[in-house]
C-alpha cells in the first residue's frame, strides 16, 4: 500500500473508508441493534452498544480529539458482539457534546444528509450525506479541537494510512498544500478496492483545512471510473468552506530586503518564534549569526 505522505515535509506544519472514523477516533465502537440481541438482553440485563477497552470502568471520561466526551455509565463484561480485540468490553455511555464548529459550506444540491449517531457526534462528525443520483459518492465532514501542538503534516498522515489500511490495492497520490479562503490546507487522493468480492473500486479527495480554533476533514468519495467527471464540483463544493478564520502567514520585508513569511506568535513556542524573527531580519538558518540570534531572543 504505497504512501506518498511520509517523508514529505509540509511548511505549515480521509483517511476514512466511507463513515468510518479513523483510528484516532477509536476511543468507542458501535454495536448494531437486533431483535436477537434486545431478547438476549432482556434475560441477561446486558446493557449498552458501545465497545470500549478492557480497562475502562465506570464513571471513566474520554475526551475525543474534537473536544467532545464520554462517560461510562456502566459496563456489561466482554462481548462477543464486540470483535475489536483492542474494545472487548459493551458498555453503556454518556455523551456530552461542547464542540460546535464555526465551518460552513455549500452543499451540493444532489447530497441528501443522513442522520449522525451519537457516537458519529461524539467523533466530530458534522456532515455524512450521500448522493442522490450516483451510487457510492458521497461527502463525510469532520471537525476536531486545534491545539497549540497540532500538527497538519502528522494528522493528515494518520488518516493516510488509516484509509490504506481499509482499502484493497490502495494507493496514495497527488499530495498538495494549498489555502482555502485565508485557512491553510493540505489536500490528497487515495484510490482503492473495497474489501469484499464484490468491492467497489473508489477514489477518495481528503483535505485538511487548518483554522484558527479548529482543523476542519473533508473526506468526498465517489467511484473510481467516473470520479475525473465529479472532481471539479466536488473541489468546487470543499473549497467553498467558510468560518474557519485565517491561518495563512502575512508577507513581511525583511532586513535584507526579501519578501518572507512572518509566522505569529499565536500557539507557536518561543524557540520556533525566535527562529522565525531571525529569518525575518534577513538572516540566513545555518550561519553563525544566525545561531547567535536564536539563542539571544529564546533566552529572553
């Protein structure tokens, strides 16, 4: 499963297999209901359909990545309905949802939202919606807390590989970093087979945009063979993304006369600021003098 990601280093700093979350969200599987299993529970007073690790215990809070959590009411032993071998335990949980985005776009008029599970909230989903007029495409938007040691490059990283993994001769293509309405983004391609006999053969756009407060997934996805005909209106419709505020460095002049990027203090800590003001007065990573600014200004 080829990689075309690693090794690459972003200067700013889906992965997913149709709605499923990507590792880093793992903290909780879904159980699927059933008749079967409401007649189970009745006799045995299992509760709960969530999957979650041997460890956890009542009374536990997980915090997922978008800020969101869960508390584990209670826990019924392992489970055979429960087949992550990492998430052997069912129990019941309670959600509390703080995080809410400042992310808006617009929506193609051919996706028609599903309804988003409290563990799909819980993750950060915002927007699973599917195509009306064309099998398997559809549109998955997550949104996740950013933090002063976010890091894009490594993020979009993880989703890379995740998708991979999901997918049957997959690989990974077009890396790009671009800006999306003033907000940095990192933007690539994963083509793949489904699993299964009859899998289909899929491609998937994954963009990254960076906001001031939040990282906002796009994950569109439609069949390989006629993915090159919805490109333009599905880049169309991820770049039409709003709200986020901008996180694109202004252009200063430095001492030396050249046009370079000015990085804010903002989530930054002081040796990268320092190193930063010193490219900003014109001198050059490397030299002597360089070295003697960065540790005047990081000693400050």
């Amino acid at each position: 499963m080829p990689t075309v990601l690693r090794g690459i280093v972003w200067r700013t700093l889906a992965c997913f297999l149709l709605f499923t979350p990507a590792v880093s969200y793992a903290w909780f599987i879904f159980i699927p209901g059933s008749v079967t299993q409401g007649i189970s529970d009745a006799v045995t007073g299992s509760k709960g359909d969530i999957c979650v690790g041997s460890a956890a215990k009542p009374g536990d809070v997980l915090t997922s990545p978008s800020g969101n959590t869960g508390r584990i009411k209670s826990t019924s032993g392992t489970s055979s309905m429960c087949r992550d071998a990492r998430l052997p335990i069912r129990a019941e949980v309670e959600f509390t949802f703080s995080h809410k985005s400042n992310a808006g776009f617009d929506l193609l008029p051919e996706f028609e939202p599903t309804k988003i599970t409290d563990l799909q909230r819980y993750n950060g989903t915002l927007l699973v919606a599917s195509s009306k007029d064309t099998k398997n495409k559809g549109v998955l938007v997550l949104s996740q807390q950013r933090r002063p040691n976010s890091d894009l490059a490594g993020l979009a990283r993880g989703y890379e590989q995740n998708q991979l993994s999901r997918l049957d001769n997959s690989v990974s293509r077009n890396p790009t970093e671009l800006e999306v309405n003033g907000a940095r983004a990192l933007r690539f391609e994963i083509d793949g087979k489904l699993k299964g006999i009859f899998g289909a053969e899929m491609t998937y756009l994954i963009t990254l945009i960076e906001g001031d407060s939040e990282i906002l997934i796009m994950n569109v996805y439609a069949p390989k063979a006629d993915f090159s005909q919805h490109r333009e209106s599905l880049i169309k419709m991820v770049d039409s993304v709003k709200g986020l505020g901008p996180t694109v460095n202004p252009k200063v002049i430095g001492g030396d006369g050249v046009e370079r990027v000015s990085h804010p203090a903002k989530d930054q800590d002081p040796f990268v600021l320092a190193k930063s003001r010193c490219e900003e007065l014109g001198l050059r990573p490397g030299t002597e003098s360089f070295g003697d600014c960065v540790v005047k200004l990081y000693s400050k």
